[in-house]
C-alpha cells in the first residue's frame, strides 16, 4: 500500500465533511427547535409595568408610546391594536401600518378592580 | 482520478445531504414566554388587589381572583395556572395606619412565581391649622405611602378636599378638612386604603 500525499490529502478531507455530516444529523435529531416571539417577550416585559395597563384602559395613546418607546430598541418600531374583546370591536390602533402583519396577542383580564377583558395585537420590528 | 478528488466529490455530496437534512427536519415551535405568565399574573394580582380595595370582603376579592384567572386562561391560548396559593390578602383602616395587601403564589407548567401588591399609608405626624381666606379648618398629616414596588408613581386622594403632595422619598402630606371622617388615598394602580380621620371618633 502506498502511502502518497494525495492519499493523506483524501483522507483529511473525508474526515472534516463525515465531521460535518454527523454533526449536521445529531444537531437535527430531536427535530424541533423551541424559541420565543420577540414580539411576545417585549409585550410580556411591559405588563410588568402598571404604566402600560393604565395607557391601554385609559386609551391614552401618548402613555403607551411613552413606555413602549422606553422598552425597545431605538432603532425599532411597533404596532399595536387594542380590542374590546366581549364585543370584539377595535379600541384603538397605533404605530407604523407597515408592521401591522404576524402580531401577537394577550389579553388582559381588567384593570382597575373591574373585569373588562382587552386584546392586544402587537408587534415589534425594524424600523423603515 | 487521484485519491482527492474522489474524497473531494464524496464530501460534496455529504454536505448537500447534511444540508438537506438540518433543513427539512428541524420544526420551529414559538413558545410562550414566562414574561408574559408574570406580567398577566401581576395584572390579575394588582386587579384583585384594587378590587378588594373597594369592597372589602374577602371571599368576594376570591372569587373575582377566580373570574380573572378564568378569563385570562380563556383568551390565552399558552397561560394555564395549575393551582394557586392565597399567602395574604389583608384589608385594614385606622387612625394612623391603613393598608391593602394581596400575595398570591401561582404554580404554572414552568415553576412558581409569587405575586404581590401593596400599599401601605402610616401617619407620621398630624397638625391642625385653618385657612386664612375661608376660615375653614384642615388637617395636615406627613404620611409615608409604600408599595411593593417601592415609592407610588402618584397618589390622590377622595372626595375632592382631600389633597396629596409630595415630600420626598416615601414621604407625602395629606390634606384634609377636619370635619371629614375618611380620608381615601388612591395609589396609580387603582388600589385605594381609607384612614380614617379624627372626627370619624
């Protein structure tokens, strides 16, 4: 058997790409991969600030602007959608029309000791 | 065809099958976040807490938890709540101190979180002077309000001659006419505590 260059050559190469393929079938094994809707965790982050419930009952859009802005990134952007969600009427609407698809939703139980349900589609995204 | 140009080929191929098979199999699920568990969870808490604030009685303050919690599980698809615990849900007047507090542990799929809300007015100190202008008599009380969340963004006071400012820190003064008997103080999340005044006996 002889043992050239171009054989040691071969066999490195086929060890880096049989390498790679294992890799590439352990890593997809399990079949799913479990992340978070950016747009879910900001809204889930400004729940946790009662300035936001008190925008969304009070419909003061500035309010919601306000705390929105102080949240996300400087150089993103969002849309909301308020809902009455007894009788699913639009409250209010606000942001840029552009992000306006894919939003997320919750829906808040009442504020201010009375059971009022709201629905909140939002979504945040790059600005322009 | 030498030795390397065959691995060559072979590793190609190996590649496009790797490639193939990381995106054809891999399924993406959105999960929902713990964020918005708590944060719905506080809304529910601070509700509950407001809401027994106003009527004072305990199993009513219940069952509105349960109406809240069956709601939200209604509309949202991800947030289930297992069981839940009352640590603490007090509603208390006096003279010098009034408080309102809800505490509840909730046990979701992903652990537990503990809610609470609070607000807590103790008087510090109490002065009597009357105003030039009317003749009318006032009480001045330095008051301390906390929260849970530390200092209240704002506080106002019910009915209208009632008057909250403030000092600093967690101090505010409260103003009010001395023939008033309750002196209700609203913090910025709706939960109200009412101290009751001198002339309340």
């Amino acid at each position: 058997m002889n043992f050239t260059l171009d054989s040691y050559v071969a066999t490195l190469i086929l060890v880096v790409s049989l390498t790679y393929f294992a890799h590439s079938v352990l890593v997809s094994l399990p079949r799913d991969r479990h992340c978070y809707d950016d747009s879910l965790v900001v809204l889930g982050r400004l729940l946790r600030h009662y300035d936001f419930q008190i925008a969304i009952y009070t419909n003061n859009l500035a309010l919601i602007d306000a705390v929105v802005y102080s949240t996300i990134n400087a150089h993103h952007d969002y849309y909301i959608t308020i809902v009455d969600t007894e009788t699913k009427t639009i409250v209010s609407e606000h942001g840029t029309l552009k992000l306006s698809s894919y939003l997320v939703s919750v829906t808040l139980p009442g504020w201010n000791g009375a059971l009022k349900p709201r629905t909140l589609c939002f979504r945040v995204g790059v600005r322009g | 065809m030498s030795y390397s140009v065959i691995a060559l080929m072979i590793s190609l191929i190996l590649i496009a099958i790797a490639v193939t098979v990381q995106e054809s199999f891999v399924e993406r699920f959105y999960t929902w976040p713990t964020e918005v568990d708590k944060g719905l969870l506080d809304t529910i808490t601070v509700n509950v807490a407001s809401y027994l604030s106003r009527v004072k009685d305990l199993e009513m303050a219940k069952v509105f938890l349960l109406k809240n919690l069956k709601v939200t599980e209604r509309y949202n698809r991800g947030f289930r709540v297992l069981n839940y615990s009352i640590i603490n849900m007090t509603v208390y007047s006096s003279q010098n101190i009034a408080l309102v507090n809800v505490t509840i542990v909730y046990n979701l799929l992903w652990g537990c979180y503990c809610s609470s809300a609070l607000l807590l007015v103790k008087v510090l100190n109490i002065t009597e002077f009357s105003d030039p202008l009317t003749g009318e008599v006032f009480y001045k009380a330095i008051i301390i309000c906390s929260t849970d969340r530390g200092k209240p963004k704002f506080v106002k006071g019910y009915p209208t001659s009632v008057t909250v400012n403030y000092l600093y820190n967690n101090i505010w003064v409260l103003t009010y006419p001395t023939s008033l008997k309750l002196a209700i103080i609203e913090d910025w999340r709706g939960i109200r505590v009412e101290l009751k005044t001198e002339s309340s006996g």
